[in-house]
C-alpha cells in the first residue's frame, strides 16, 4: 500500500466546474459585482482605487470603481486589466477565481503552484522507476 503524501495538497478534492457552455451563461455581470464587493469587505476603498491607479498608470475614481460594483450598472463593465489591478489591491484573487471557474478551471498561486508542479515531477519519477524496474527484469529475462 502505498504511503499518503501529507504534505502535500490535494487539489483534486474540489474539482473545478465544467466550463459555461450554455447559451448565455456568460451573462455574468451581477456576479462580477457581488464577487467585487465581498473581496473589498473590510478593506477602504479610497486605499483599493488609489493601488489600482497606480498599478494601472491612470486614474480609476470612485464613482466608477462603486459603479463596477452596483447591480444596477449593467452598464459598467470592468475590462480586464483593471480586473488584473483590482485582485492586485485587495490582495485577493477573487475575480482570477471567478474567471477560472467560468471557463471550468482552478488557480494556483505561489506555493500551491509549486506544489502541483512536485506532485507532477514525482508521479514521473515514480513512473521512469517502474518502467526501469519492467526493462531490467525484461533484459534478465533474456
């Protein structure tokens, strides 16, 4: 039986959703909006808009940071780079995990990344082993 790895993590346990094929089913405006007021929870917003302009190089003000944010403006739509800044300021990825989701994928950040780059690299190995072990006994054999 084979030891289980307690280090580390399984990033199977919660497999990611299959992605939206169905027509419509990127109509996610309202989403984006709730997924973008619980990740500035707790935080200034003044703070968030300030990082986001400076990470941008342009000024993104509050009224059209709020407006990215109310359900009732469907027609602020929030273009990715300002995507990219806003998970960046908040110190979050809840927008780059929405996305993945979308499209029925699941990020990886920092250490996880190098974790199920390990995971894999050791799965080869344990695989390279087992073919060397089924060659040398395949030559023995000879």
């Amino acid at each position: 039986m084979k030891k289980r790895d307690i280090y580390t993590i399984d990033m199977f346990l919660d497999l990611p959703p299959q992605p939206v094929s169905s027509a419509g089913g990127l109509s996610c405006r309202d989403e984006i909006a709730s997924v973008m007021s619980s990740a500035c929870k707790g935080q200034d917003r003044d703070e968030i808009t300030e990082k986001m302009s400076d990470l941008l190089g342009r000024t993104i003000s509050s009224s059209v940071f709020n407006n990215y944010m109310a359900q009732s403006r469907c027609d602020a739509i929030l273009p990715l780079d300002t995507a990219i800044a806003f998970d960046l300021a908040t110190g979050s990825s809840a927008l780059a995990a929405f996305f993945a989701e979308k499209i029925g994928a699941k990020i990886v950040i920092g250490k996880e990344a190098l974790d199920v780059e390990l995971g894999k690299l050791e799965r080869q190995q344990y695989e390279c082993s087992q073919r060397i072990r089924l060659l040398k006994k395949a030559m023995e054999d000879l």
